[in-house]
C-alpha cells in the first residue's frame, strides 16, 4: 500500500510539472552558422555573428551558461523536439505554422524580406515582370513558402540550403533572382565586391499571414519557464543597452523593428 501511494505521489509531482522544474544554469542554443551577419563561422571556426552575440547575451541575463550547438537549417525544429538542443536562436520567424509544434518567445528582431537582381533585369517591378524568372530561395523558411503560395505559378523556384549557394547560382546566370530576408541579402552578398551589379527590387514583403509578428527563440511547448525567463531577459538587454551595443556592431538602423 505504501509503495502504491509513493508512486501515485511521483505520479501528481509529474502531473503538474514539479518534478522537472529546471534552473536552466545552462542553455543549449541552436544557431546555423551559415547565415551572415546573423550567424556564420569565423575562419577559426567558431560560431559569430548577431544572432550569437544575442544567444550569449539572453543567457547572461540569466544567468544561464550559453552552449553553442551549429545545426543546418533543415533540421533545426527536428532536433529541438529530440531535446538535441533547449531553444533556437537562428532568425527563425514566428508563424501560426511553427507554433503547431514549438513554442517561441517574444521577438527579438524583424526586417523584411525583399528580392534581389541583377542591375537591370527587372527596371520596373511587377507581378508580370517575375514571370518566368528563376527564383533562388532557402528551403523550408518562411520566404520559401510566401514565394511558392504567392508567385508559385508563375515562377520556376529553385531551393537550396542555405543562401551562399543561392549566390554562387545568381553569379553565374543559373537563377534570375533570390529572395530571402533583406539584411542577410545585404550583409551577405550587396556589400560585398560581388554584389555591385545586383539590386533590390520591388517592395518590403512583411505579410503577417507568411513572416509573423517577427523573429523569436523557439523552445518546446513543455519548457515553458525556459521561454519566460528568455523573455524577461529580452527585456533585460532591451533596457540595460545591450541589445543596442550588438546592434550597432553589425547593423546602422534599428533591427528591432517597431
């Protein structure tokens, strides 16, 4: 009888999440590393950029030891559900879709995704002037699906896993244009020596139905306190400054958003 009543005891702590209440001293961040000024690898082979610079500052506010896991894109939401990793910090946008099988935090950054061509290519845009074009964008994101359900039609859409090999395509005339987030198009490929004969065109894609009230850390549904204390440290680099000294070392404008 006392055996049974133990584990009817273990049973209601599981029940109501007593017994795995974590302190969370240290976080498991998953970041791609290949995705720049966001996220890429330095030439020593570490993890750099905007998004780790704000994955190692949410943990400080938390007093959280910050463990850097690189994962490719594809399988980001896959490992966290596999507990590979405790959250994603890697621009990953907040959609009603995501939000079926993760949970996310508050944003933490939002910009608009836009196309990018060749000087010229498209001098007036429009609907009509995409048609036919062969358009590059990453699989499985958010620009991916708005492209396929907007334009799919119209377009030949040609996906790759992550933007560097997007921009190897549209430098040598395979692919007429590429659509991803506009700073990573910017940082990653119009500032470069590369990008001189290539543009932007057409307008700021922020639809809420396809890209979300902006970018946030996914966690799993069950880790909820991971997500609260995650938005409490949100707060806390928001208004000790911070989140805007790592803006200001990769970006001249507000990331953040409205």
């Amino acid at each position: 009888m006392k055996r049974i009543l133990t584990l009817v005891a273990i049973a209601l702590l599981l029940s109501t999440g007593i017994a795995q209440a974590k302190e969370w001293t240290k976080v498991r961040v998953a970041i791609e590393g290949a995705y720049p000024p966001f996220s890429q690898v330095s030439p020593e082979g570490e993890l750099v950029g905007f998004d780790v610079d704000i994955a190692k500052a949410l943990c400080e506010a938390m007093g959280a030891e910050a463990v850097l896991v690189a994962q490719d894109w594809d399988g980001m939401i896959p490992g966290l559900m596999a507990r590979k990793y405790d959250t994603i910090i890697a621009s990953m946008s907040i959609t009603e879709e995501r939000l079926k099988k993760v949970d996310f935090t508050n944003k933490y950054y939002q910009t608009p995704a836009k196309f990018m061509v060749k000087k010229g290519l498209i001098p007036e845009f429009s609907p009509e002037a995409l048609k036919g074009k062969v358009v590059g964008v990453q699989r499985e994101t958010i620009h991916d699906k708005y492209l396929t359900e907007t334009y799919g039609k119209d377009v030949d859409i040609k996906r790759y896993g992550s933007l560097d090999e997007a921009y190897l395509d549209v430098e040598a005339g395979r692919i007429d244009i590429v659509m991803a987030d506009s700073v990573a198009l910017m940082e990653g490929f119009l500032d470069q020596e590369k990008g001189k004969e290539y543009e932007f065109v057409g307008p700021d894609m922020v639809d809420p139905k396809f890209f979300g009230p902006g970018i946030g850390a996914a966690v799993r549904k069950q880790d909820s306190d991971l997500k609260d204390k995650l938005n409490k440290a949100i707060e806390t680099i928001r208004a000790n400054g911070t989140y805007e000294k790592i803006q200001n070392k990769y970006f001249n404008f507000n990331v953040y958003g409205e």
